[in-house]
C-alpha cells in the first residue's frame, strides 16, 4: 500500500486527485497539508485525514511513501525537491515548475533520490490523442506541415452570478500561479504538440488581458520545428462555447478532431473524409495516476515521461520571455 499525503487543495483539480487516490486499491492517504490552515484542516476532516500544519512534518515522516501536490505553482519546486530529497514518490498537478532552470533542478533531484514522479498530462491518455499518433507514425498525413491545437473556455467572462468569473480569484495571483491561462490550460495544448510535432526551434508568443487581471486570460503561441512544421496553440479564460481542437495538416493528409468528432483525409485513403470506427480508436490508456502507482510497484516506464514534463515547462517559459520581451525565442 503507498501511504499518501495531500499537498494543498489550492488548485482547481485536487479533490479529483483525492478522489481518484481513495478509489485505487494501491493508495492509502494519511495526511493533509496546506499553505492555507483554515482550508486544509477542513479538507482533512471533511476526507477523515490527519491535517499536519508543518510541511517538513510531512516530508520527514517515514511512514509517509509519497505525496500529491496541487499547491500554488510556485511552491512546486520547493516542495517537489523536498519530497524527493526525502524519499518521497511525488503526483503533481501540471506544470512541473515556472522556468525551464527549474524543471531540470526537480527532475535531477527526482532521479538522484530514485524517487517516482508523475505530472498529470490527461490528454495523453485519450483515444483521440493515441489515434492521432497512430496516424502521424503511420505516414497517412505525409510530412507534418501545421498542428493547430485549441482549449479554452469562459472562466474569466463575468456573468450576474460570477461577476469576477467562475474561476477561483487566486488563478489570477502571477506570484502564485506563474502566469495566467498560458500556464494553465495553454498546457494541454502545449504538451500535445510537442508530441506530434517533435523536437523544437523556436517559440513566439503574444499574452492578452482582457479583463486587465494581473496575468493573462488569452493567449496564443506559434511553435516552430527543427522539422519545419508549425505548432500553432491557442487557449484563454474568455471563450464561451469554444470546443476542443486538434488539427493536424500534413503534405498527403489532415486530421481534424473537434470535441468528439474525428475527420481523417488521406491521399492514401479512398477520397473524401474518413470517421473512425469505435474499434478503430485505440483504447483510452490508464490514468496518469495509474501510471504513477504502476512504476511505483513494478518499475514500468509510464507513458508519460519526464521528457513530456520537462518540454512543458520549456515551451512555457519560452513563450513567457517571448510576450514580455516582444521577441522569437530561440531553443
């Protein structure tokens, strides 16, 4: 059994983790910590947790196997090095850190203390992702020209209900969170692409506020790869009713996936638009949790790799540098 500590119900995702960790066989959560007292005592009493107001507590205690962190992300680093440091296995909410400098620092830490880690990256565990791949390393699109990614939503849109949004107001603190919706939910963007469109060149990006919060709620970057391709990721807080896009372009083919409707077009194909069959989608694979407890207990490399953890945080902080300085990064 992993005993398990909860690190911060700060973001929006935690009690999912928490849910998803009381529901797997191998977890057994223990203990409760958070920056915020108040908060993390009632997420301990209301889950029937041990809250621990000291983190070291936390971190030093042997009887403690792992730990999952959905705290502000700018304590990833601090803590994540930490709970290596300490023998700690570590689940973490996306991203890895703020810059790249950083990310190289935990994921050292993590591999000197032989300790696992995992960052939750769930669009890679979808079918519609595992298929798009397949088409890729099939050849069926030819030589990848453009890949067009797009998540976004309205949680920054004032409604009478939300006159601030429906977003927690500390999404908007950048000392906190590192940025704004870029960080955030420009993350599933981000990750995708890397995968499909494979080592990168350059990164530009422009950041928009548009209901002037600190940090960003619209946002778009253009990728550049050593392959020639161009990633072209868009995300933002202010789109109502905007659906999730994956487009892939290639010189024999396009692939075009808008929330659960898949469109395939291939020179190699019979002519006009081919939608996959259910048996011709792979099948969803295990939770990035799963992944995580499965190397834990049996040392299989997961799916998700640190190389997936680190280009996040890389093309993140790129494209930071690349709004404030007005500028094309190179990589």
């Amino acid at each position: 059994m992993i005993r398990t500590a909860l690190l911060s119900k700060w973001h929006v995702h935690a009690q999912e983790y928490a849910e998803e960790a009381i529901h797997n066989e191998h977890i057994m959560l223990t203990h409760v910590w958070d920056e915020q007292k108040e908060r993390g005592q009632a997420w301990a009493h209301e889950l029937g947790l041990l809250f621990e107001e000291e983190l070291d507590n936390i971190i030093r205690n042997p009887e403690i196997d792992a730990v999952i962190v959905a705290s502000p992300t700018s304590m990833h680093t601090e803590i994540i090095t930490k709970a290596a440091k300490h023998g700690k296995h570590v689940f973490t909410e996306k991203v890895l850190a703020e810059t790249v400098s950083d990310a190289a620092a935990i994921l050292q830490g993590v591999e000197k203390n032989g300790v696992k880690l995992m960052v939750s990256l769930p669009r890679l565990t979808a079918d519609y992702y595992l298929y798009t791949q397949q088409v890729v390393d099939q050849g069926l699109l030819g030589r990848i020209t453009t890949i067009r990614c797009r998540v976004a939503h309205n949680g920054s849109v004032p409604t009478e209900q939300h006159p601030n949004g429906w977003l927690p107001q500390h999404f908007y603190d950048k000392e906190l969170c590192g940025g704004g919706a870029f960080i955030d939910l420009g993350a599933h963007p981000i990750y995708l692409t890397n995968r499909l469109g494979g080592e990168v060149k350059a990164v530009t990006s422009r950041f928009i506020q548009t209901f002037n919060h600190e940090v960003d709620d619209n946002a778009v970057a253009i990728v550049e790869y050593q392959s020639g391709a161009l990633g072209i990721l868009e995300t933002g807080f202010v789109s109502s009713g905007s659906p999730f896009q994956l487009e892939v372009y290639g010189t024999e083919g396009t692939l075009m996936i808008e929330d659960g409707t898949i469109r395939l077009k291939s020179v190699k194909l019979d002519e006009g638009w081919h939608t996959p069959s259910e048996d011709e989608l792979p099948e969803t694979a295990p939770s990035a949790m799963m992944q995580w407890v499965s190397e834990i207990k049996t040392g299989i490399k997961p799916d998700i790799s640190y190389q997936d953890a680190y280009m996040l945080t890389l093309i993140n902080d790129a494209a930071r540098r690349s709004n404030e300085e007005g500028r094309r990064i190179e990589i």
